[in-house]
C-alpha cells in the first residue's frame, strides 16, 4: 500500500507540473534548448504565455552570449592554424544562431580548406615515411594535429609513423650511451645529435650532450694545468638526472630564442624531474623576477580579452601571469573563472538543437 501510495503522490506531482515548470526544471538540469523547445510549445491563449515568452528572451539573450563566445573561439583557432576546431566552434554557434548567413558562408570555406589542407599533409605524411625520412613524416604529422586533432584518419597514420619514430630514437640513444660509457664522446655525440633530429627536444639526448660539454670542459682545464689524464673522465649520473639536465637544456635553448614563457615551462618540468636541479632552480627565479613587470600588463590584457568575450586569449593571458608568478590570487581567480565558462561551452557542445516552434501573435 506503501509503494502505490508514493506513485500515486508522485503521479499527482508529476501531473501538476506545468510546462513553465517543466521548462525552469530542464533548465536546472543543464538542458536550455530542450526548456526553450518546452516554453515555445505554450499556446498563446495559456495562462503561462507570457511568463513563458519572458523565460524565452532571457535565454535566447544567453545563447546570444553563447553565440560571441563561440565565435571568438573560433577566430582564435582560426589565427593559430587549429582549423578542426575552429570549424567545430563556428558550427556551434550556428547551432544556436541558424540564419547567420555571413558565418555560415565564412565557415563552409574553412572546412573546404581544411580539407585540402589535411590531405595534402596526409599524403606528405604517407610519402616521407615510404621514402624512410622520419623526421619529414613527422614534420607533417605535428602539422595534420594542428589542423585537424580529431580525426581517426590521422590518429592511423600517426600509430605507425610514432611506433617507428620510437624504435629509431631508442636505437640512436642505445648507440649514445654506449659511447658515453666507453668514453668515446664524438661517437656519442654524433648519436645524440642524430636522436634529437627525430626529436629536437628529447631531453635524454640534450642531457646526455650537456654532461659531454662538462667532461670536455674539465678535460681543457686539466689541460691548461698540463695535469691531463689518459684515462676518459667519469661522470656519474643518474638517468633522472641526466633527463632533468636534457630539460633544462631545452629551457636554455627556448631563451636563446625569445620564447621565455616555454623556458619557464622547461625549468618548471626540470625540477619536476629533478627537484635538486640547481641550476634549474636559479634559472627559472632569474626568469621570473625578470618577467615580473609584464604581470599586471597580461592581467589587463586578459581583462580586456575578457570583456570583449574572447575567453580563450583571456585564458592564456592569464595563465602566462601565472606562470611568472604562481602565486597571484588575481591571476588564479581570473583563469579559474575563464575556465568554467569555457567548460560550460563543452558541456553545450552535445546539447540536441530542438526544433523551432513558432508562435502565433496573441489577439
């Protein structure tokens, strides 16, 4: 009697939700366009039309909004090369928008490049790696993830040419060390070099090279003293040490370049490796007091992205603060915030497109 007198309860509830009810609870839920189909749905003559019409503008202005917010995405992939995604957010904000005649025009001819793009790629991919040359094969591949990161096509393609890319780095390393260990650094060096053609930032090859400089180093200054011994020097250090050493080799050579926001990220992945990588250490604290006047320019920047709706930039602008001064409250609350707005917009991604039902004017 229990049980049928809760269905029963639940039966009445469930038959005294309106459909403006029923709407504002899909809307709870995370589901906007199934609560506009609902409220679209009331007849004019009902009592709820007008809160119901009211519940309409507000969230149409939302998708509005959702709308900018799409479409700033897709011109910051758009500028970057990423034109996968950038095609991808063009289309959502169609979705929300279906008569943008300008966007849907702009956006059938990104698809139609991307895909001239990413064949072309894909058959530079195919051949390079018919002809052997490894590193032209992957050249191209890092060139079809920039374009196009989703598609199955080059995830096969990349399967192979990666399995194969592996083996020869291992082979060039296993040669390396070999010589390392035997003393003989110019064969080393060579094998490391040829390891970091495949791999230009393969931080065991870089740290393997660094302690070759530092063996030959101590050589010319043993020379200098005439106090030179035949015997090839030892140097003992662990694989995590020579790894660490490899990324801050790489945090050196992105400062060389200008690219100061990677040299942070080398150092910080350094002392990650290797928490007791002096060097390292002061490397990144020299990095970071130096860049610590650019702080509040990218907080501005960020808020100026921000404003104008282009969360993505706003979110990068942030992030790079963060990365010269991790402990910035401003910078952390500011990103924290960007990223639950573009989360929401992936949640949105999958969200059914209901039909559009017109509504009859009230007499």
């Amino acid at each position: 009697m229990r049980v049928l007198a809760a269905a029963l309860v639940g039966a009445t509830l469930l038959g005294c939700t309106t459909p403006l009810e029923l709407g504002e609870r899909r809307y709870r839920e995370g589901e906007p366009l199934a609560a506009l189909a609902i409220w679209r749905g009331i007849e004019n003559d009902a009592f709820e039309y007008e809160a119901a019409q009211r519940r309409v503008a507000e969230v149409e202005q939302e998708f509005g909004q959702l709308v900018r917010y799409y479409k700033k995405r897709a011109v910051y992939y758009e500028e970057r090369g990423r034109l996968a995604e950038s095609v991808m957010n063009y289309r959502l904000a169609l979705k929300l928008q279906q008569d943008d005649a300008a966007t849907l025009a702009h956006v059938q001819g990104l698809a139609r490049r991307l895909t001239s793009e990413r064949e072309t790629e894909r058959q530079q991919l195919r051949e390079r790696f018919a002809q052997g040359d490894l590193a032209g094969a992957h050249g191209a591949l890092l060139r079809l993830r920039t374009l196009d990161p989703f598609s199955p096509e080059t995830t096969n393609d990349a399967r192979q040419l990666e399995a194969a890319l592996a083996a020869e780095i291992d082979r060039r390393l296993a040669r390396g060390r070999r010589g390392f260990s035997s003393g003989d650094h110019v064969a080393a060096e060579l094998a490391f070099r040829s390891a970091l053609e495949l791999d230009a930032n393969n931080e065991t090859a870089q740290g393997y090279l660094s302690f070759i400089e530092r063996i030959r180093e101590q050589e010319r200054e043993t020379a200098a003293v005439r106090q030179l011994s035949a015997d090839p020097q030892e140097v003992r250090a662990s694989d995590t040490e020579i790894r660490a050493e490899g990324l801050f080799r790489n945090a050196l050579a992105a400062e060389q370049k200008n690219e100061r926001f990677d040299a942070i990220r080398w150092d910080i992945r350094a002392l990650r490796a290797d928490p007791r990588h002096a060097r390292a250490r002061r490397h990144l604290a020299t990095l970071r007091a130096s860049m610590q006047p650019e702080v509040p320019g990218l907080l501005e920047s960020g808020r100026r992205k921000f404003q104008q709706e282009d969360l993505q930039a706003a979110l990068d602008l942030w992030r790079r603060a963060l990365l010269i001064e991790p402990g910035s409250t401003e910078a952390r609350e500011y990103a924290a915030r960007a990223e639950l707005l573009l989360e929401n917009l992936d949640r949105l991604r999958g969200a059914p497109l209901p039909p559009r039902v017109g509504t009859r004017p009230r007499p």
